[in-house]
C-alpha cells in the first residue's frame, strides 16, 4: 500500500478539498492557485502509472483506487465550473452519468472479468484533464464575453463527453455477455432440476 505510485494516488484524492477551497479565493489569485494545484494533482495520475509500472509497484490497491482518484478529481472540478456557470449542465450530466455507469459495471464484474482500460480510455481522462484545467484557467487570460480559451475548454469537453460514451461501449458488452451466460447458466441448471424430479 505505502508505495511511491500509490502515494501519489492519494495525494491525488487529498488535493480535492484544497481546489474546492482555493476555488473561491478572491479573483485572480484564486484561479491561478487552483489551476496550479489542479495541474499538479493531473500530472500524478501519469505518475503513478508511471513509476507503477517502471518500480513493478502495481498493486490491486493501485489498479482500483487510481480511477476513483480520476473521477473524484473530474467530478469535483466540474461541479465546481458548472456551479460558477462556466461550463454547461448537458455536458457535466453526460461525463458524470457515464462515468457511474461505467462505475458500477466494473463493480458488478469485478469477481470474475477484469477490464483493462483501453488506450482510448486513458486519452479520454487526458483530455478531460486538459479540457478542466483551460476552463479553471481561462477567466485569469480574458474577460471577454468570446473569451477563445474558453471556448476552447468547451469545446473539447464536448469532444471528451463524446468519447466518454465510446469508450464506455466495450464495459457495455462484457456487461451483456456476462448476463447472458448467468442468464443460459440459470436456465440449463433449472432444466435439468426438472429433468431429475421427472
């Protein structure tokens, strides 16, 4: 539990509640401190990989509790723009609705199929990550009604929200596949209950 990566991961989780703090410092001071805090605690979540990988420091703490880090990070901040109407309520709905979703098929699937995260999956939490820290960052470069960093921070959380649901397809169908053996499974044992009473 006490390694180098796995540190790193939760430092990744302790860092929430000093954004959410830092968030409400008076402008522009607190925008650059969140976006600063934000950014280190992103740039974590490669580093544990990282040194989990290059120290042969993987662990089953590490493999489960590195994307709740993520997704705690993620909700955070987004809660926290969409709450300062930067960003908008369709977009945040649909990350966060998928990332439970896919939450919980890991969950029910944990004890028998292990889903690795796809490359895809691992671009889609960078360019969250990316998209978050321009939102955090944007009203510190302009206050202009087209301010562009901010058009530009919504317009690849939009591409992100997208790509959260593709990459959510495949947990969709181990999901199905796995039901639908339970489901084959429960009906031959029930059949053959009946073939033996018979």
């Amino acid at each position: 539990m006490t390694t180098i990566p796995n540190i790193l991961t939760f430092s990744r989780v302790l860092s929430i509640p000093v954004i959410v703090g830092t968030f409400y410092i008076p402008f522009p001071l607190g925008i650059w401190i969140t976006f600063g805090v934000f950014c280190a605690a992103a740039l974590t979540d490669f580093l544990d990989g990282w040194l989990a990988r290059h120290l042969d420091q993987i662990t089953r703490f590490g493999q489960i509790f590195d994307p709740i880090a993520d997704k705690l990070l993620v909700a955070t901040t987004l809660i926290l723009l969409l709450a300062d109407s930067r960003i908008s309520e369709v977009a945040v709905v649909t990350i966060l609705t998928r990332e439970i979703f896919v939450a919980g098929i890991r969950e029910s699937l944990a004890k028998n199929i292990s889903i690795p995260v796809s490359k895809l999956s691992k671009w889609k939490t960078a360019g969250q990550l990316i998209a978050i820290a321009i939102l955090l960052l944007a009203p510190a470069v302009s206050n202009e009604e087209n301010n562009p960093l901010q058009l530009t921070g919504e317009s690849l959380l939009w591409v992100v929200a997208i790509i959260t649901w593709i990459t959510a397809l495949p947990y969709m169908k181990t999901a199905h596949q796995n039901l639908s053996k339970k489901l084959k499974n429960n009906h031959q044992i029930i059949v053959n209950g009946k073939d033996i009473n018979d």
